[in-house]
C-alpha cells in the first residue's frame, strides 16, 4: 500500500509540473507577442516623427529652390555659358535631386486641371479652356502624398 502512494505523489507533482511549465510557457509566448507588437509601433512612431521633421525641413528649404528659379529667370542668354553661372546652376539640380531622394515631389501644374487640393488660384485669365491652368507663378511640393505647399498659379475662365 505505501508503494501506491509513492508512485501516485510523483505523478502528482509531475503533473502539477507540466501545468506550471504550460502557463509559463503561455505567459512567456503573449510577453514575446507584446513586445513584437510594442516594437512594431514604436517603429511606426519614429517613422510618423521622422516624416514631420523632414516635412518640418523642406518648408524652410523650398523658398531656397524658389530663389534658385528667380535668379536662374534673371540670367541673359549670353552669361548662360559664364562658368559661375553653370556652377551655380548645378548647385540648384543638386538640391532638387537631393529633395528629390528624400521624398519631395513637384506638383505639376501647367496644363493640367485646377486642384483646389493641391493648387492656390491666384488669378483667373481668359483662356481657351476654363478651369486649366495656364501659368504657375509658384512651384508647389508634395511629401507623402501630402502638400508641403500648393502651387500658386494663374486658371483661365
């Protein structure tokens, strides 16, 4: 009789064992999955907060682009081949195509279809077909699919 109850307290214990060793078990995949998903969200975080500063940063450099094209529109045909010029041209693509990599895009504006969205209708001329514009005053920029700066453009009526 002392055999049985010897062979049944093992068992016993062994079994309270295996439960304990499922519950820390469990308890330790849910520990993994929450720290997957808190990783995963604070990633997102950061990149949600990476994308304000660069769109903090394009702000301040875009009217630096529109000093580029003011100056660039001020060069006589004859001071295009003067080497300071094309320097400083090459300076202002460099720019562009560094902006460029780091997401900004150019709204396209002319000939296409006013976009109260993405275009600032600064005046309406008379044109051949309503609604489309036919100059831009003002370069505007994209980021994300979001307007750093809408186009300012003249739409014909």
């Amino acid at each position: 009789m002392k055999e049985e109850q010897t062979t049944e307290e093992p068992n016993k214990e062994l079994e309270e064992l295996k439960q304990k060793k499922e519950e820390y078990f469990a308890g330790w995949q849910r520990e993994k999955a929450d720290f997957l998903n808190y990783k995963k969200q604070e990633f997102e975080r950061l990149k949600g907060t990476l994308c304000i500063a660069k769109e903090s940063v394009f702000e301040d450099i875009v009217p630096v682009l529109d000093s580029f094209r003011l100056a660039e529109k001020a060069i006589s045909e004859e001071d295009k081949n003067n080497k300071s010029i094309i320097g400083l041209l090459m300076i202002k693509k460099q720019l562009q195509d560094a902006l460029k990599a780091l997401g900004l895009e150019e709204i396209e504006s002319i000939g296409k279809k006013f976009d109260p969205n993405l275009h600032e209708a600064i005046e309406e001329v008379e044109g051949d077909k309503p609604g489309t514009i036919i100059e831009e005053l003002e370069k505007g920029y994209l980021y994300n699919g979001k307007v750093i700066r809408p186009s300012k453009v003249k739409v014909s009526k």
